[in-house]
C-alpha cells in the first residue's frame, strides 16, 4: 500500500512495525520482523528522511514513529505537489512542441502508421489515456478479437475522469451473439450509443487531438493503422462523425413512468429502427422469426405504422428505445 507514495515494501514494514511499539531500537524490530538488523537500520534511515519516523536522542539510539495519517498525508502531498510539476512540464513540453510544428509544418507529421497488433493496442490505451473530455468511436465488424472481453475495465478506468462515450454501431455489429446485452451494459456504464445500417469504417476519435483509423477492413490485415493528429483530415473525420451519429438510432432503455418494464422489448426496437431483417433479429435475440412477425405486427398496431421501419422510429420517437 505505502508503495503508492514511494515507500517500499521492506521500508513500509519496518514502518507498520515501529507504529505498533511507538518506539524502539533497529534490534528489537529486526527481532519482530525476522529480518538481519543492518536492513532494518537502514531501512531506518530512510523513514527518518521521509518523515515516516524520528530519532530519539540518547544512546542506545531509538525512533519514534510518526502517527499514520499524518505520515501518509504527508507523503500524498508530496506525491501531488510531483505530479503537478510533471504535468506543467509535460504541458510546457507539448506547447514548444506545437509552435515548432506550427512554425515549420511537416505533413509526415500529422499522421503516423501504426503497424503491429501490439503497437496498435498501445495506440488504443494512449487514447484513453490523453482524452480528457470524450471517445467517439464507429464499432463494425469484423473484430480481430472477441468484441465483448474487457468492456468493463475500461470504463472503470475513465469512470473517476467523467469521460464520455459516443458510440455509433453498425448494425450487422449487433447480430454477433452476445453482442447486444454487452452494449447495454456499456449503456448501464455510462454510454451513449447508437445504431446504424451506414457505418463506414472503424474509428476512434480522442477528443479533438487525434484519431485512430485501420488502414483497411480486411480482417487479416486490420493490425495497421493511422493515427491522424489536428489537421483538416482530423476535422474532416469529426464532422464525419458527428454526421453518422446525427442520422444514426438511439439506443437505450428508457421505462415507462408507470412501470418496471419497457412498453415493448427494446432489443427489438433498436434493431428494428436500424433497419436489421426478420432473419438477423431473430439470430440476434434467440427467437423465432415467426415470434418475430407477431412482435412486429404487435407494435405495429399499437403505434399505427404502417410499415415496419415507420413503426421502429415511432418507437423511437416516442422514447420506448
């Protein structure tokens, strides 16, 4: 535990042990912790300049440990007061870096390649990373792994920041089993996400500082990518962005007032809203096409579509998905 601030493990020890006698000598601790009393001495020595203990004047020499909560206090403003420092620094770095770039543009360096399955993966941790306000991403097959693993790390990871996400899914996405219900507990997480029939490509965008595309859709060459710092192309995809997600069907799972449960399955309505066929909702929520049919007759009826995308964007409208 004390490692978050700098102390180390054998350090942290001999600390917790000279809190439960207050004072002592390095032998007695060496004797409690089974340890050789030259490493317990030093280890001593450093808690005494970390302010985690004194010395007692006298002779046998003894030390006194600081209580607790103040050490740690201490030692967490300590750690702040560095991390600020790294953070103006880091900031004052990143604006010289900008007018350099500003005062002798280079095209190379708004885009880099980003080749390999590993450095494409350290590409997507770096943009969850720097995002300070959003993630907006389009999600469409195909996947080179399961799209389903680790959603919920991730959004425990931005939850402390307030990061927000905006995802765009193509619909065919949702026909992957198991596919649906993971979107719904990214929505429970906090995402706002929407479904499309015209998804045109896999992106993630960080804010308005960079953008992470795949060189192509091919399967078994997804593991390259170009990441596309502030320029005209970086605007040009946010607009294509916003776009998509302005054309695109709201996805989530609004209840009624008066009741526990939706007024229609809200599984149905989104995919219906996208456009997705009798065939591929049955696939996608484990029914039969003809429980299918009697569904969509259903809410049909009840919202006087006439047709079936008519009644799946009344839903909508209405807020029932």
């Amino acid at each position: 535990m004390w490692e978050a601030v700098g102390i180390s493990g054998p350090d942290a020890a001999t600390y917790e042990a000279l809190l439960r006698r207050r004072q002592a000598e390095a032998a007695e601790l060496a004797d409690d912790l089974g340890l050789p009393r030259g490493q317990i001495t030093r280890s001593l020595g450093r808690l005494v300049e970390r302010g985690l203990a004194t010395r007692l004047p006298g002779r046998p020499v003894r030390f006194a440990s600081v209580p607790a909560d103040v050490a740690a206090s201490s030692l967490i403003a300590e750690r702040e007061r560095d991390l600020l420092r790294l953070r103006t620094h880091a900031q004052q770095l990143a604006a010289k870096h900008a007018r350099q770039r500003s005062e002798r543009l280079d095209p190379a360096d708004l885009i880099e390649i980003v080749d390999g399955s590993g450095n494409l993966q350290n590409a997507l941790v770096r943009l969850q990373r720097v995002a300070q306000t959003e993630i907006r991403s389009f999600d469409r097959p195909p996947y080179l792994e399961d799209p389903i693993s680790g959603n919920a790390e991730q959004y425990t990871q931005t939850a402390e920041r307030a990061l927000t996400y905006r995802v765009v899914y193509h619909s065919s996405a949702l026909e992957i089993p198991g596919r649906i219900d993971d979107v719904w507990r990214r929505i429970q997480h906090g995402e706002r996400a929407r479904v499309s029939s015209n998804v045109p490509m896999k992106m993630i965008l960080c804010d308005d500082q960079l953008a992470l595309i795949p060189v192509t859709s091919d399967r078994h060459a997804a593991d390259a990518a170009y990441l596309v710092h502030p320029s005209s192309m970086l605007d040009a995809f946010s607009e294509l962005f916003e776009a998509v997600w302005e054309r695109a069907v709201p996805l989530n799972r609004i209840r009624s007032a008066d009741t526990d449960e939706p007024p229609v399955h809200t599984d149905l309505l989104g995919l219906l809203a996208a456009g997705a066929t009798d065939e591929t909702i049955a696939r996608t929520l484990g029914w039969s096409v003809r429980t299918v049919h009697r569904h969509v007759h259903r809410m049909m009826t009840e919202v006087g579509a006439e047709t079936r995308y008519q009644a799946g964007m009344e839903a909508v409208r209405r807020g029932w998905a």
